[in-house]
C-alpha cells in the first residue's frame, strides 16, 4: 500500500510518472494519458456523488448547478488549503518499475482505493484515498495535464478552478 506519491509529467516520456514509498519499498508507475483519460473521469464522478455537494437536489446537477457548482469548488479548495508539502518521492531509487496497463477503483461512500497494475510484469500498487486526499492529488494531475499541454476538456469547471491563488503558489507535486 503506497503511503506517499510523487507525480510529475517528463517530457521526455510524454507521461505521467508516479513514484511511490511503501513499507515494501519504492516503486515508479507510468501513467499514459490515454489510460489517465479513462480512468479520471470514474475519479471525477466519485467525487461528485460524495460529501456536502452530493446533498439534497443539486447532487446531481440537479435544481441549483451553480450552487452544486460553487459547493465542489469550496470543497476541493478545501482540501487544497489542507495540502502539506513534503519532500518528493525519489524516483531513481525505485525497487519496481513498471507501466500501469489497468487500474482498479474501489469504494465506499468515505474513501477509494486504486489499485494500479502492470500486468506484464506482474507489479501491483494499492493507493488508498479520502475524497480530501484524492481531490488534492487531481490538482496535481490537472497541473501536470497543463504542463504538459495535452487536451483539457475533460476537466470538470470546478476543478480547473483554483480558489485563493494561482497554480503557482501551491507545489506541482503531492507528496
């Protein structure tokens, strides 16, 4: 089970990389955009069906969309102010390697596990995340999909959002 990750785009890649720490050791995952296109919309519809903005009608961008709107901005602000940086995961002294082929997502209505898998090499990481913990590491994402120019679009509005400053003025990676 990870207990801290790093991600970062490399240019040289064009991915992803994820370096992880767990008590078994390091391990480095690659993450392709088109996979990370599969998989974040699953991500973003989770956290739209939790917490306070799934309440009542504008759940589901029912009668009030800006107040449901307004709601996931205030909760993924949130979690960005509870954000701490810490020093990066290294990805040179990784134990595996590998070039996640699948992931998988379980849930229950407080938290998610993804389970990121090489199957060609038969490495498997379990990331286990609150809804706080996965909407802090989205805005890495989303900061790495910038930097990296590929397509926005399915990037929800209240994520792309960054409430009391600029994308400069948090890290570029989660800890």
């Amino acid at each position: 089970m990870l207990e801290r990750v790093t991600t970062e785009f490399v240019a040289a890649e064009d991915r992803l990389r994820l370096a992880g720490v767990s008590a078994e050791g390091r391990v480095v995952l690659w993450l392709t955009r088109r996979l990370l296109e599969r998989l974040l919309p699953a991500l973003f519809a989770w956290l739209e069906g939790t917490g306070p903005a799934a309440d009542g009608a504008a759940g589901a961008m029912g009668a009030a969309p800006a107040l449901w709107e307004f709601q996931q901005q205030w909760a993924q602000s949130a979690a960005l102010a509870a954000l701490q940086a810490g020093p990066p995961v290294p990805a040179d002294a990784a134990d595996a390697v590998g070039l996640v082929t699948t992931v998988s997502v379980a849930s229950s209505a407080a938290a998610l596990s993804l389970t990121f898998m090489d199957e060609a090499q038969g490495l498997e990481a379990v990331l286990p995340m609150s809804a706080a913990n996965l909407r802090q590491w989205l805005q890495v994402v989303w900061r790495q999909y910038v930097r990296a120019e590929w397509p926005l679009e399915l990037w929800p509005a209240w994520l792309r959002e960054e409430p009391g400053g600029s994308a400069g003025t948090r890290p570029a990676y989660l800890h």
